[in-house]
C-alpha cells in the first residue's frame, strides 16, 4: 500500500477508512462514436448554425479561459468554410462573444461586436490556409494584461459538427483536448518523471483521467501536457503541482460543452489564474 500523498498535511485527500485511491488512468483519445441524443439534436445556442456559431464561441471560450484574464485584443484567423461563411453565419460575432467569456446561448452573441466596444477589446479578422484541418479551423490569439505583465495565448481548434469541438495546437504545442471534460493544462520542463508525478497526485486526488495528450519543443526542453479529467482536480491538489520547480505555468479549464450564460465558468476560470 503507498504511503500518504506529499501534500497531504495540507488537506486530507485520502479517505478516512485508509484506502488509497488507484492510480490507473486512461489515456486513449475519446471515442466520438458515442454520442448522445442531445448531441444529435445539437446544443442549446443562438444560432444560425451549431458549426460555425455555437463552435466557434466554444473556440473562443476555450481561448479566454486559457488566458485566464480579461482580454483586450484579440486576433482571429479563419481557415476553409469558416472564412467563406464567416459573416452570414455569425462565425464572427460568436468568435468575439466566446472571447468576452459568453456561452453559446448567450443573448448577447448578435451584438458582439457592441460589447467588444464596450469593454474596450480590439478585434481583427483575417483569413488563411492553416493546413491540413477541417474546414472549420480557426487560430485564435488573445492578450491581455495583469499586473503590468503581458500575456498572451493562441490556440489552434476545429468545430466538428453539432456544436462539438477540439483544439489541436495550443501556443505551438500539439495537443489536443475538446472543452468536453475538465481539462488540466501544464508547460514543464521536459525531464523524467514529471508526467508521472502529475498524474500520481491526480489520482491522489481521487480524479479520474480520461485522456492526456504531450508534446515537447525538443529534447530536454519546454514540454506541455493536456489532461482531460472526470472532474476538476482541487485547488489544494492544483496548489502542489505549481509549487513543483519542473511546472512553470498551469490551467485548470473548465468545460465549456455544458457551459451556459449564467457566467459561472468565467467565474471559476478567472478565479483559477491567481491559484
């Protein structure tokens, strides 16, 4: 049997009668053979289209909670159909509107661009072939400031149909995730033993992984790691992980999939960049 956690004289993450919570993790990418009904019928959005509106603004919530500040500028490279049909099906405004933090069934989305002139985000639209990807790509780079500092973050998604998404490069790393799930994202230094040590306290944690994507710049370098999880790790388990010297940066995402207007996933994300 294992002994207690590292951080476990911070909180008590092993349950009372002594079991040690299992360390076994999955990490096969999800199955997007199993839907459900709901995703058949599409999500509860302000349309037109749950491709090209509803999965754009999942995009670009994706992209502000990443950032994990209030944005004021933002950049938008449309790729394919998205870049065809940007206008007429409101591709634009819901871009703008994920990146002020809506959810896609926001009343706000149509008069996104208002909204971005009231608070003061500096929007620009262009249009390029990203390779090969679906036709309904998007880069979406967004900065902002705090405490005086820059920062910025650009990630690279697809809208694959019915609302559903998945981001496949983020700040020029290639991993993927879908906005489905919590996702837990953390850059490290690339060494021996860091992956294991981060999904040892996830699963300290009594959290399940469902998928766990990596990727490095080079050998021996920068590395980032994207974990999809059952359920958010705790701010305790989080607490740890950025006091390790190999983790220099971390984000706890919630899902945007259920994410809805009330404003609560803005909440919690914003929360989550001072922890």
């Amino acid at each position: 049997m294992r002994g207690r956690p590292p951080w476990a004289a911070h909180a008590r993450l092993v349950s009372a009668s002594g079991r040690t919570p299992s360390t076994r993790t999955c990490t096969s990418p999800v199955d997007w053979r199993i839907v459900s009904l709901l995703d058949v019928i599409g999500p509860v959005m302000v349309g037109p289209s749950s491709s090209h509106t509803a999965g754009a603004c999942r995009l670009a919530l994706l992209a502000r909670h990443t950032l994990a500040c209030t944005p004021t500028r933002a950049r938008f490279v449309l790729h394919g159909s998205f870049a065809k049909t940007a206008r007429g099906h409101g591709t634009d405004l819901a871009l703008v509107a994920g990146a002020l933090g809506a959810a896609p069934d926001d009343p706000r989305i149509p008069n996104a661009f208002a909204e971005a002139a009231r608070a003061d985000l500096a929007y620009a639209f262009e249009t390029a072939d990203l390779g090969d990807v679906h036709p309904n790509s998007v880069r979406v780079t967004l900065g902002g400031t705090v405490d005086g500092a820059e920062r910025t973050v650009t990630l690279l998604g697809s809208s694959l149909g019915g609302g559903l998404v998945r981001v496949f490069e983020l700040d020029g790393f290639r991993i993927e995730f879908s906005g489905s799930t919590s996702t837990l994202l953390v850059r490290h230094a690339d060494t021996p033993g860091v992956i294991a040590r981060v999904t040892r306290v996830i699963a300290d944690d009594e959290v399940n992984v469902a998928s766990l994507y990596c990727a490095r710049r080079r050998r021996g370098g920068e590395a980032m790691m994207a974990v999809e999880c059952d359920r958010p790790i705790s701010d305790i388990a989080a607490a740890y992980l950025l006091h390790l010297p190999s983790i220099t940066w971390m984000r706890r995402l919630p899902a945007v999939m259920s994410a809805s207007s009330d404003g609560q996933h803005i909440a919690s994300a914003t929360a989550e960049a001072s922890a």
